[in-house]
C-alpha cells in the first residue's frame, strides 16, 4: 500500500478528516513501505478519549491493517488541537 492510498482510506472512512501519511523509516526488505505514520485531524475526534480516536483511524484503514499495513504511528488531532499544536 502506497502512503496515498492509506490516506485515501482513512479520509475516506473518517467525516471531514485530513490525514497526512508518511515512511517514518527505511523500508524493510522483507515489509517494503508497511511502516506508517499517520497525523488525523477530524472534528470527528471531538469528545473522543485518545483510543476511541485512534480506533477510528484503525477502522477507516480496514482489513489492510492486518494484510498491507505492518505498523502504523498514529497522532490525532481536532481542528482546534491542531491549530494550537502547529504554533
């Protein structure tokens, strides 16, 4: 899986989400590109504790969480946790 169409899935499975995916490191030879990071900002998260955000994130990703995805480094955000973070 590509770090696009993994940020397909996620935008695609979570209502007016953002999600940047990137390779935090090299590529294993034995599980090219299945490391990912993922930053998630949805007012979707608002209200939610850190794991049902994350399980979130988890569900949007599917099935390939456990066939093309070996790992995936997560950090979510709410618009407005977002904004703050960045300054």
């Amino acid at each position: 899986m590509s770090t696009e169409e993994v940020e397909a899935a996620i935008e695609a499975g979570i209502e007016d989400c953002e999600a940047t995916v990137t390779t935090p490191r090299a590529p294993d030879p034995d599980h090219e590109d299945a490391h990912f990071a993922a930053v998630v900002v949805s007012p979707a998260f608002e209200g939610k504790s850190l794991v049902q955000q994350h399980e979130l994130v988890y569900d949007a990703v599917g099935d390939a969480m456990t066939r093309e995805v070996h790992a995936l480094e997560i950090k979510t955000y709410t618009p407005e946790e977002y904004e703050e973070h960045a300054e």
